[in-house]
C-alpha cells in the first residue's frame, strides 16, 4: 500500500540538488489545462546565509540571460521518483523558516522572448514547420496531434516562439503550450493516455461537485492536466472522465496529489460521493 511508503523528493535548481532527506523542503505545484501556465511555488527552509544569499539572486536574471532552471521530482523510496514540474524560477525570497521561497513557472520567459527567424518553402505541410521549431528551440520535442496543412505560398516564422506557434495553431484550430519544458502542438481537446486510480494505488477520497469530481490520492507523478481518468471506487463502480488540473503537494504532514475533473454541463452541487 502507498500508505507505507516512504516520500522521496528532490528539488534541483541548477547543479545543485535539494532533497528531502538532506533538507526541510515543501511545495505546492498546479497543472492546470484551463491556463497558460503551471505554476510551483517551493519553500526549501533552514539555510545557512551563503546558500540563501545564492538562491535568492538566482531569481535576478539580467535580461537575455538564461534563467535559472527548477526540476520537482516525487516519489517514494520503494518505487521510481517522477518529474512533477520543470521550469524556470520567476521570485526568490526569504520565507519565516530561515529558508528561502521560490515561485516558478514552466518555461514562461523563454516561451514569450525566444526568437524564430525562419523561411519554409512552398509546399511545406504545418507539421513539418511545427517540428523544425521544436526541435531549434531550447525546449524539448513534444506531441503534434492536430490536422495537417500545406502552405502552398510558403511559411515566414519571424516573431517569438510563442507568436509563431499560435500562429500556426490558429490554421488548423489547435492549442500549443509547454508542459514540462517540452512543447505540446495539439487539436483542442486533446487528451492524454489513460490511467487508473483506485484504493489500492492510493485513493483517499471523492468529492461530486457542480462542476464534475474531485479526487484526493497520496502523491501521485503520473497525473497530470489533460489525461483520461478511470476511477474505481470501492463497490466496483467506475468512473470515467478526463483531468483538468491537478495539485502536487509536500510538506512535513502532507503528501498529496489532488485531481479536479470538470465537466461544465454538470449540475450536481457540492456532496461528498464516498467510496
């Protein structure tokens, strides 16, 4: 049972590595499919001065400088540690721990500065553009799932990473973001592989809300936004449905990961749905 597993974290900002069995760590993560960006926000607490001092400059990076990288891995001891988060640190400060905070996002600045000057000859199909981006840009190759199109006049990519992808988004109705510093180009919609949570792999609780459910599990690295969802409760039935954000959570007391499923045609009110 997860219940008797033993939390494995690692924070990694840079070359260094922050675990907690070395470290006094918490953090909050949010994946969401509804926003432009996930979000981490990272306490690593009782520093001496020097690492404090060296992790809140961090956050000041000069522009055109490359800012400094997070990664936010969880698992457990008995089982593999998963990627949760990586992205970039935005703030540092001192928190009332003696530690340091750190609010982060997954790839903003690079996302919005990182500049494309390229031509592509006529006849070139949307895919192709869309992976010779990718692959030219720092961000890792992601999934391309959305139709195909050919530009017969050819293709200028002349702006930032982001404009020129939404450009090309908008030609066959599909939505591109960054999800753990790789780039995802897919048709709206999109859905992830499927996955199965029940007691046995860590499911505490069901809520049935106006909007859809929500589900509490000890921490899990597999879920994230925009994954297909099958939940057996404990009578046998299941529960089909598709991910809209996701919460990753640690700290001294709590390891958890806290899974919204919205459908907006919904309209149950709030009520626990045991299970």
């Amino acid at each position: 049972m997860v219940t008797n597993f033993i939390p494995d974290v690692e924070i990694r900002i840079n070359d260094k590595v922050y675990t907690n069995f070395n470290n006094t760590i918490s953090f909050s993560v949010r994946r969401n499919s509804k926003t432009e960006s996930n979000t981490a926000l990272v306490n690593i607490s009782y520093l001496n001065k020097n690492t404090k001092s060296m992790l809140i400059k961090l956050a000041d990076v000069p522009e055109g400088k490359t800012p400094a990288k997070i990664t936010i891995m969880a698992g457990y001891k008995t089982d593999a540690k998963g990627i949760i988060f990586y992205g970039e640190i935005d703030k540092a400060e001192e928190n009332s721990s003696d530690g340091v905070e750190l609010a982060c996002t997954e790839g903003n600045r690079g996302w919005s500065s990182e500049i494309v000057n390229k031509n592509y000859a006529p006849g070139t199909t949307l895919k192709e553009i869309v992976k010779n981006i990718m692959v030219s840009s720092s961000f890792g190759l992601g999934v391309i799932n959305c139709k195909d199109y050919v530009y017969t006049r050819g293709f200028n990519a002349q702006g930032t990473l982001k404009s020129e992808l939404t450009k090309l988004a908008l030609q066959v109705n599909a939505q591109v973001s960054i999800n753990k510093n790789k780039i995802f180009f897919v048709k709206k919609g999109y859905q992830n592989l499927t996955t199965e949570i029940s007691a046995d792999t860590g499911l505490k609780n069901i809520r049935k809300t106006k909007k859809g459910y929500i589900f509490v599990t000890y921490l899990n690295n597999i879920l994230q936004e925009n994954m297909k969802l099958k939940v057996k409760k404990h009578d046998g039935e299941v529960i089909e449905t598709t991910i809209t954000a996701v919460g990753h959570y640690y700290s001294r007391l709590k390891f958890e990961t806290e899974i919204e499923c919205f459908n907006y045609d919904d309209e149950y009110e709030d009520d626990d749905y045991g299970y």
